[in-house]
C-alpha cells in the first residue's frame, strides 16, 4: 500500500494497539492515524512527523509530500 489509514479512539481494544504499532514500525510507508470522529479539517492545517534522522524517516516523509504540501 502507498498509505496506512488507520482509526483510533479512546477504548480501543488491545489488538488494535498491536495493529497499529506494527503498521507504524513494519509498514515502510506513511501512516495517517485518524481521530475516531474523524478528521477535523481537509486539508490538515497541521503535521506532525516524528523524526529520527534515519532513511525509514526520510522515506516516509518523501512519500507523503503531497499530503505535506496541502497542510497550512
């Protein structure tokens, strides 16, 4: 996949958690982890990236430039 989507709210069962950890540390691509009412404004007036200063870092954000451009 070119992007994870994933949903995440409060009460979230555990096996969610373990979804969510593996896309974020094994999917090699971006991950967009959406409030689960939704998101609150398109484009995004804000972004978040965390950084290492590694390739999968570097990778991840090159491939969620288009997304990045769109944000205020």
């Amino acid at each position: 996949a070119d992007l994870v989507v994933l949903s995440r709210g409060p009460g979230d069962a555990p096996v969610a958690t373990e979804v969510l950890e593996a896309a974020l540390f094994g999917a090699r691509v971006p991950v967009l982890v959406v409030p689960s009412g939704g998101l609150p404004a398109w484009p995004p007036e804000r972004i978040v990236i965390a950084w290492d200063g590694g390739d999968e870092a570097m990778a991840a954000v090159r491939a969620a430039r288009s997304l990045l451009d769109q944000a205020a």
